[in-house]
C-alpha cells in the first residue's frame, strides 16, 4: 500500500514538472521576442545576436520536455485527463519551439535594418509585439489555471494581429511604390511583422490546446465564441 501511495506521488511530481516545464519554456520564449524587437528599437544588434545565441536553451528545453512526456507515456500509461494532459504537453511544446524560432528570425532581421538608415518610425510594430506577448502569457495562464475564458482572449487577439500585420503591409507598399530604394528595408519590416503574426498564431495554438484540455472539445479549425472580444 506504501509503495502504491510512493508511485502515485510521484506520478502527480512527474506531470507537474512536465507543466512547470511549459511555463519556464513559454517565459524564454516571451523574453525572446522583448529582446528582438528591442534589439531593433534601439539598432542593438549585440542584443539581437544574444538571442539567436539563447534560442540553444529554447531548443535543449524543448528537447528534454519532449522526452519526458515520451517517457511518461510509455512507462506510466496515462488515462483519461492524464493522457489528455500529456498529449496537449507534447503540442504547446512544439508551439512554443516555434516561437522561439519566430524570435531569432526577428533577431536576425533587426540585425539587418541596423545597417542601414531608419525607414519610419517604429509604431506598430511594438504594438504588435506587446500584443504576441501578453497572447502568450495569458495562453500559458489558462495552462495553469485551466481557464477557458481566457484562452479565448488570446484566440481573440490573434484577429486583432492579423489586422494589424495587414495594415502593416498596406502601408510599406506605398513605401516601395514612392521610393524604389525603400524596397530592401520594407521587405525586411514585412518580414519581421509576419513573424509576429506567426507568433499570434502559435500563440492561439496553445490556447486551443488548453481549451481541449479543460473541455475535451478540438477548437483548432473554429471561430472564436461571441462575446470575448476585446
């Protein structure tokens, strides 16, 4: 009976450290992406190459969560919600690498415009940032507390992304219709807000995946619920 309580213990430390994991992992992630695009703001390119250098711990985490959830899965059998819990572990896992491959492409696009002169002021573009940001704290919240409000928040923002990468792309189009010159450098801005978006959507990925957690329902290929927009 003691060595049964010792097992389910441990079993309960296992799947806890797998979560705790994903949190420690999604905070990499989300100081990456401030350092990129401060890394830009401030023509920081030390800063940017600081990122591209840290994404090795992002992938080494990556690596070993991955392993962990494996092995849980082959020597503890998980059932029920516990299975569910593991499986979802294994995909925000994999989303939360490719944010972090998002950021060093940011990095090194900053490192890029940093040689040469400024295009235009730097506006949307942190908005945009600040918004993947608090997507993917709020989507690593609703992992903690198994809150399905609050991972259709960030399912919300993603939209709100999505409108302003457009935006975004309208604008240098004039850009490069009025100063052939400026193609370059809007190309590269175009590059940089895609892959904040690619971000949102990565984002809204670990959302989905709470949501299935908490509610066994796949939202991956749905709207979003009326009434949470912000």
């Amino acid at each position: 009976m003691q060595e049964k309580r010792h097992t389910s213990s441990h079993y309960e430390t296992e799947l806890r450290e797998v979560k705790n994991g994903l949190i420690y992992l999604g905070a990499l992630t989300e100081k990456a992406i401030q350092k990129a695009m401060n890394s830009l703001l401030e023509r920081n390119s030390e800063l940017a190459r600081a990122v591209i250098k840290d994404d090795r711990e992002i992938d080494q985490l990556d690596n070993e969560l991955e392993d962990r959830c494996v092995r849980i899965l082959a020597l503890r059998q998980p059932t029920a919600i516990d299975l569910r819990f593991i499986t979802t572990a294994i995909k925000i896992n994999g989303h939360l690498e490719r944010i972090g491959d998002m950021a060093v492409n940011i990095a090194e696009k900053a490192i890029m415009l940093n040689e040469e002169p400024q295009l235009k002021p730097y506006i949307d573009l942190p908005r945009m940032a600040d918004m993947v940001g608090e997507m993917i704290k709020f989507s690593l919240d609703a992992l903690v507390n198994n809150d399905v409000v609050l991972a259709e928040k960030v399912r919300h923002k993603e939209q709100v992304v999505d409108e302003l990468n457009e935006q975004i792309f309208r604008e240098l189009l004039t850009f490069m219709m009025e100063d052939p010159k400026a193609i370059h450098r809007a190309i590269i801005i175009m590059q940089i807000s895609k892959n904040l978006e690619r971000i949102a959507d990565h984002a809204k990925g670990v959302a989905d995946m709470v949501i299935y957690l908490v509610t066994g329902e796949s939202v991956r290929h749905q709207g979003c619920t009326e009434g949470e927009k912000e």
